[in-house]
C-alpha cells in the first residue's frame, strides 16, 4: 500500500486555530503599543513647544500664541493623531498652556488629553 504523506484535516484546524488565539491574544496589544508611540510623539511635541516658549520668554518677555509664531511645525505624524493647540494668559504673570487632544484612533488611548503648561505641570501625570 502506498501511505499519502501530508496534514490531515484536523492537524490543519488545530493550526489553525493556534495561529488565531495567538491572533487574537497579539493584536489588541500591538495596538496599545501603536498608540504609546504615538502618545509619546505627542508629548515630545509638547516639549518642543515648552522649550520654544521660554526661549520666547527669555527674547521678547512674552509668549507666543501659537506655534506659527514659535518656528515650530507639528510633524504630520502628530497632526494625524493629536490636535495641538496652545492657551496663552496675558496677564500680569504670563502664562501658557500647550495641549494634544487625541483624534481618530488615537482616541482609544487610555491617557486622553495631554497637556503641559508653563510651571511643567504635565497632565495627566500617570502618562508622562
């Protein structure tokens, strides 16, 4: 008698079925990952922007109400997935206040919201 050589069909479901419980296990945390990263191009962001506004303390004794102003472009791999945008308090003791508001996919994020203001009060603080 010849012997086929080969799989059976319920080795080949039993592989199948290792490879999507790995699958399964994997992939949600591949994407909390993916969002890390991207939380923490966001926070470099805001970062950047901190140190670009004391820098304009320091020059004109005032800071900038936007990141135009600053010199400073978002990289697109932020403006993806933050909205950055700036509050700037002109009174007597100037303040500002730099935030990222996750969009689209981003906005499974466990952290939310990320800011930085001019005292370096990063919220929220379990984030940073």
């Amino acid at each position: 008698m010849n012997k086929s050589r080969g799989f059976t069909l319920i080795e080949l479901m039993i592989a199948v079925a290792v490879v999507g419980i790995l699958a399964a296990i994997a992939y949600p945390s591949f994407l909390a990952q993916i969002r890390k990263s991207r939380r923490v191009e966001a926070q470099t962001t805001l970062m950047s922007i901190a140190a670009k506004q004391q820098q304009m303390l320091l020059d004109v004794r005032s800071y900038a109400a936007d990141t135009a102003t600053l010199n400073l472009t978002p990289p697109d791999s932020v403006t993806k997935n933050y909205s950055v945008s700036m509050v700037v308090s002109t009174s007597t003791v100037p303040a500002f206040t730099a935030t990222a508001a996750p969009l689209g996919g981003q906005v499974a994020d466990t952290c939310g919201t990320l800011s930085l203001t001019d005292a370096g009060v990063k919220s929220p603080a379990s984030c940073w």
